[in-house]
C-alpha cells in the first residue's frame, strides 16, 4: 500500500544477534557461583543490571518500540535499556540460574510501566530494577528488591491484574533490607559489620 514501508529482515544480522545474545547470557551466567543461594544469584543479576545498563532516555521521550532499550538485547549487549528492557534482562537472566521470575505490567508515576515478581523458596517477590538504577556505577540501591505489592502499591506502583495473572507477592522474608542489611540491636552497641 502506498505509504507503509516494508523492511526486509537481514536474516544474518538475526543470526549473529541471537548468537552475541546468547553468549552474553551464558558469560554473566557462568560469573554466577551455582553454590550461592538463589537470593545471592538474584542480587549478583541487580548488581549486575545496575553496574551496566544505563536508563535510555532518549529511547522513553520517543517511545520506540523499535528500539533495542525496549527488550533484553538492548540491556544485555548495548547497555541501554528502559523498564521493558530491565526487566525483559532480569527475567531472561534469572531464568538461565535457574530462579522462576515473571513479568510484571503496570504503571509507575502516572507512565505506563514494567517490573518484575520473583520466586524464592516458594515464595513471591516484587523486584523493579529500573526504579532501583541510581544513574552512577557507585551507588547500588535495593528498595524495589524482593518487596511486597502493597510496598510497590505505596510507592506508586499500579499492577495491571487485569491484563495478566500476578503471582501474591506478600513476603518480605528475603527482603534486600532482611537479608543484606544492618539492623540496630540496642543503642549502646553498633550493628554486626558495622
């Protein structure tokens, strides 16, 4: 029809996208002890995602789904991504460790949004590493990981269950702050590894 443009698929391009894909994978996957716990490999993919991928704003004012920010290959071997792209990067991540996680649509701060839940021992979790991403390689932040809905609900998160099945997310057992933190025993004495 006049007007539309029919791209052709460069099929070897495909190829070795899927082939440098797939290899980026199986290198962040074998840098993941498999004796660690899966809490520990779920942290070690947020450090990760955190340390090397870099909110695409140009890709989220224009809103592109031709962009590669939109998907994993964008975070995993570009470095750029949006919240499709982190979380697309942290489910396919999990998965190659063996760690059950999902995707998650909604809306964050009136925009339409995605993040994901994770399961641990069971259990489901509420994780959105884009929200997380502080902009700077020196500043790992934890509040979205391993959380409750209500905890994303307080903080402006809108799950859309109607669109899609959502696992209960209402452990806070493996919370970041529950298992990495430092907690004040008494006031006389500083916290272990303080």
């Amino acid at each position: 029809e006049e007007g539309n443009i029919i791209e052709k698929a460069d099929r070897n391009l495909i190829e070795q996208n899927i082939k440098l894909f797939n290899n980026k994978i199986f290198e962040i996957a074998n840098n993941i002890p498999a004796d660690k716990s899966d809490t520990d490999k779920e942290k070690l993919i947020y450090d990760y995602l955190q340390d090397t991928v870099k909110y695409d704003e140009n890709a989220a004012e224009v809103a592109s789904l031709q962009s590669d920010s939109y998907n994993a290959f964008g975070a995993v071997c570009e470095g750029l991504a949006v919240c499709e792209g982190y979380s697309e990067a942290f489910q396919y991540l999990c998965y190659s460790v063996g760690i059950n996680s999902t995707i998650v649509i909604g809306r964050g701060e009136n925009q339409d949004h995605e993040w994901n839940a994770v399961c641990l021992d069971s259990e489901w979790y509420m994780v959105d590493a884009t929200w997380d991403d502080s902009g700077t390689d020196d500043l790992n932040c934890y509040n979205y990981f391993n959380v409750t809905e209500d905890y994303m609900e307080k903080t402006g998160h809108i799950i859309f269950t109607d669109t899609h099945n959502v696992p209960s997310c209402t452990s806070d057992k493996y919370a970041f702050y529950n298992i990495y933190g430092m907690r004040m025993v008494s006031h006389s004495e500083p916290p272990a590894n303080y």
